[in-house]
C-alpha cells in the first residue's frame, strides 16, 4: 500500500487576483471599502489590493487575518472564541514573532483537501469581512 499523496496544483497569481476581485466585488456591493491580501501555501504576499476609500489599518489587518488562516488552517471568525481568557489559544497572539489576528475576515483556501493559502479580508464590520473572504472561496472552488 502506497503512502503518496497526489500532488495539488498550488495557488496560482492568477487565481489570488481573483479571489480579490470576487472580494472587491462582494464589499463594493454592500459599500464596503477594504483592503484584501491572498497569502500562498507558505505565507508568501500574492496578491493584495486597498481601495483607496479603506482606512489605513485594513491593509495589516488583512494580512494578519490572512496569516491567521493560513497558520491555523481555519476561519479566523471560528477562532474568536478560543483566545478570549480560557481559551485554548489565550497566549497564542502575543507567543510568535508574527502577531496573529483573531478577528473574523481570514479564511483558508483549500484544493483536493490541501491547504494551498489564504484569504484575508479587512476595512469592514469582522461580519462583513467574513462574508466577503468566504465569497471569494466560494467563487475560486
């Protein structure tokens, strides 16, 4: 019995300009401005793209959303809970060199079950954040 895996094509620039477009789309929809980043497999800057009427901050925010995801392999809207005190995570955000977000707006992208990236989104309500990331995966798949 063999232990290989099949190899899943990695996330193409091509596909992250995507997932911002679809990202862009969905906030512009609801009035929303935002920043997006699209980190690949490794954590490696893909794609990002801040509208001009975003707040600053939304850039970082995206991109730590984003890392989060990525790291964790999970939404970061399903981690909230788990850094709050008590929490599995409590001390996780202030334990590594890169800080982590946990904020809901970060969501991991996956091909044939593999982690290939993520997505981050940030300039929103974290609800909106969310919704916006989960369409842009939604739409890649």
């Amino acid at each position: 019995m063999s232990t290989l895996t099949a190899a899943v094509a990695p996330l193409t620039t091509q596909e992250a300009e995507t997932l911002i477009e679809a990202a862009r789309t969905a906030a512009e929809a609801a009035g929303v401005a935002t920043a997006v980043t699209v980190l690949d497999a490794g954590g490696h800057l893909l794609a990002f793209r801040r509208d001009d009427r975003a707040v600053l901050i939304a850039g970082e925010t995206s991109t730590r959303k984003a890392y989060t995801a990525l790291q964790l392999d999970a939404p970061t809207a399903d981690l909230v809970d788990a850094v709050q005190p008590g929490g599995l995570f409590h001390t996780l955000p202030t334990a590594l060199d890169r800080p982590l977000l946990f904020i809901a707006g970060g969501v991991p992208v996956h091909r044939g079950g593999r982690l290939i990236g993520a997505v981050g989104v940030g300039g929103g309500a974290p609800e909106q954040d969310h919704g916006f990331a989960t369409t842009a995966v939604a739409g890649l798949l």
